[in-house]
C-alpha cells in the first residue's frame, strides 16, 4: 500500500487562527470571538490552547464526531473521517452539514486539505505518521490535537470510571469551543443516565451473585471477539450488578474460542449488532446463527432459553452514545428476571 505523504510545512496559512497561548483562561463566552480571552485544558499529556474558539475543527473518527455533534458544533466543523455506521436520527440533519473528508481513516492529505484549527480524536492510534500525522508534527504546524481521556492510559487519576472520562472529555471540549454550559447538560444528563442504569445493582449486593454476561462484539472467520476486562464493558457490567466473564483478559476485544465462551457458562450473552459495519460476522444476526449452530455453545442454558441481548455494537466502544447501551443492559437484565 502507499503510504501518504506526512504533513509538511506546506499546510494552508488558514492554519493560523489556531491559537499557541499556554495561558490559562476563566473560558469563552458562547459567542465568544477574537480577543475573548484564552483557555487552556490538557489532553493527554499535551497543552491545549486557543485565544479564541475553533471554526475549522475536524474529527477524526465517528466517536469525536458525535460527541461535537452533540454539542451543537456542526458549524464549526470543517471535516469528519472514518464513520462506522449510519450516525443516529438525533444528529442526521447536523451531520449532514459537514464535510467527509474521507469515508475510512484520513491520512494526512486529507488532512491538509481540510485546513483544519484543531483536530478531535477519540483514540491516540489516528495521530501516526502514516494516517493524519503525529500530535508532534499538528502542533508544530501550530494545529492543536485532542485524544480522548478514555485512551489515555498512565495519564488519568486513579481509579477514573471510562464515564467519567469521557465526562472530563466533554468539559474539556466545552471550555475550548466556549460552550461550556452545553457539555454541563450533556455530562448532568449522561451522569443521570449512569445512576439510573445502577439502581439495581445495590438489588444485588454479593458479588458471587451476580450473573455473568459475555459480549460478543463479532465473529470473524468463525472465531469469536468478546469483550475483555480493559474495555467498557467490564465498567458497564458492574454498574448494572453484573460480572463481565472475561474480565480476567487484559484486551479490550480479545479473540477467544467458543469452547472458552462454553466454560466461562455465562448466565446472558450481549450481541453487538455492528450490522452497517457490513464485515462477515458483524450483523446480531449471523452471531445468533453461529452460536445456535456450533455443537458446543448451542448448548448453553444462555443460548438455549434466549438469554441473549442485542444493543448497537458502536455503543459498547466509548462515546457519547454509550449510555444508551448501558440502559439497554440495566432493561435487558430485568427482563431477563437477574433483578427485580
């Protein structure tokens, strides 16, 4: 494959109107333009700093875009990369204002073209050289760049939840577009959503009481990706009062073999529905198929009574639609009778 050219020192002068100030500021007004002040947050280790608000941000990915779309800030975007699926009802007509810059992952002519002030990722792995460019060589280009808290790791507070990350995502993002009081509702509303989804947990207070649940994010050539103890499920299972079976893994979306799946006997099954994906084994669908189909797991209580859970696959990696996901689980539980 070719690889793409790095950014150079070419990039368009409109990248100018990125702000370098270090300094730290009370925040922008909602309308806030030159002159207003300057704000500084850190991500992931880095400083960033704008004397004004962003008018020229690109997303790198569908969980950053979201997120913005969220936050009322489809006009001042330039550019969004690499969607997964159809973004949901709530945010087709924003969307539709913003230009793709690249259906998959951009790299950095892509980039360049988009003459972006900032640049919004949700995972560290789309800033290398051979995508959209190193946060190095963005910043020497005077381009600021945001990774989410949630794949910062080393760098966070002990003990922080994924929902409070990205929680501290949507502040921090807040205080550099100078909509603060917007990321205020949406983490009031999202932490409310959280406590609801754990209103039955304390129904189940031993931990060796809880059910155990596998996620089952896909199936590629027959072999199946499940969720592991470092992704975010593991922290949806213990709001809700359940156990991921597969917490013992140190991966996010760890390949198994359905004869593990089998041991762990899990009481339900979490399908992620990654249908639009459109790979092999991503639709909910051709995972039911092949768990009822396999001469060993067809033969789990948790396959056999339907004990099995569907929520959009998307929602199981963090973003802003993960609460979704998360009321899904805490509704699905008691439907499936584990609270009451």
């Amino acid at each position: 494959m070719r690889h793409p050219t790095r950014l150079g020192i070419a990039l368009t002068l409109a990248l100018a109107t990125a702000g370098c100030s270090t300094a730290a500021g009370g925040g922008f007004r909602a309308d806030a333009g030159p002159g207003a002040g300057a704000v500084s947050v850190t991500s992931c280790g880095r400083q960033v700093s704008f004397t004004a608000p962003p008018r020229r941000a690109v997303a790198l990915d569908q969980a950053s875009t979201e997120t913005l779309l969220e936050l009322g800030l489809q006009d001042r975007m330039a550019g969004t990369a690499n969607l997964k699926t159809k973004v949901p009802a709530p945010y087709v007509a924003a969307y539709a204002k913003v230009p793709v810059i690249a259906p998959k992952i951009a790299t950095a002519e892509q980039l360049r073209a988009a003459a972006p002030d900032f640049v919004v990722a949700g995972s560290a792995d789309l800033y290398t050289a051979d995508r959209a460019g190193t946060r190095e060589e963005l910043e020497a280009l005077q381009v600021p760049t945001f990774v989410s808290a949630v794949d910062c790791p080393g760098r966070n507070p002990a003990g922080a939840t994924p929902f409070e990350l990205l929680f501290s995502d949507y502040a921090n993002l807040g205080e550099l577009f100078g909509v603060r009081e917007r990321a205020e509702r949406l983490v009031a509303d999202q932490r409310a959503a959280v406590a609801k989804a754990a209103e039955n947990a304390s129904k189940i207070p031993r931990e060796a009481d809880r059910p155990s649940v596998v996620y089952l994010y896909s199936v590629f050539n027959g072999m199946p990706y499940v969720a592991g103890g470092s992704g975010l499920p593991s922290e949806m299972s213990r709001i809700v009062g359940a156990r991921n079976a597969f917490d013992d893994v140190d991966q996010d979306w760890p390949e198994v073999t359905w004869e593990e799946v089998a041991r762990r006997e899990p009481d339900f099954i979490v399908i992620g529905d990654l249908s639009e994906r459109g790979r092999p084994g991503d639709s909910a669908a051709e995972k039911r198929a092949a768990m009822t189909g396999h001469p060993v797991i067809s033969k789990l209580a948790a396959v056999r009574d339907g004990r099995i859970l569907e929520v959009p696959g998307i929602e199981l990696d963090p973003s802003v639609r993960s609460v979704h996901a998360l009321g899904l689980l805490a509704d699905g539980m008691k439907d499936l009778g584990h609270v009451r």
